[in-house]
C-alpha cells in the first residue's frame, strides 16, 4: 500500500473521511456535530482539530464560504 500510493491506510483513510466531511459542508445544512458522526469522528472538535491540520480552516469556516443557493420564486 505504502510503495503504490506513498501513504499509510491509516492515513489514506482519514484523508477520504476528511474529503467527505468538506464535501458534505459544502452540500448540505447538516450540522457539524452530525457531520463529524457521520464521517466517523468521535465529536466535532476531533473533526475540527484534524480539519484544520489537512484544510488550514475550520469546518465552521468552509461552511460560510460556500456559496448560497437561492429558493425557487413560487409562481
């Protein structure tokens, strides 16, 4: 595993929890505690703390930044 993608599994793994925790930030209005269940966090500041370290942001900082999509005008 280490010689085809110059990572360990442990590692590799906790890239794609963190690649889907950002995904899901941006998608969806779920919240950051269920997010971090979701992923397989054990709470939301172990996300946020491993978040910071990969994204050099916070999950609370992705989620502002996302752009705002606006509701259908009912006609």
């Amino acid at each position: 595993f280490r010689t085809a993608l110059d990572t360990s599994p442990q590692a590799a793994f906790l890239d794609i929890r963190l690649s889907f925790a950002r995904h899901l930030l941006e998608v969806t209005d779920k919240s950051i505690s269920a997010i971090a269940v979701e992923c397989g966090f054990c709470d939301s500041s172990h996300l946020s703390r491993l978040f910071r370290r990969r994204y050099d942001s916070t999950p609370f900082e992705i989620r502002k930044t996302r752009p705002l999509v606006e509701a259908p005008t009912p006609q």
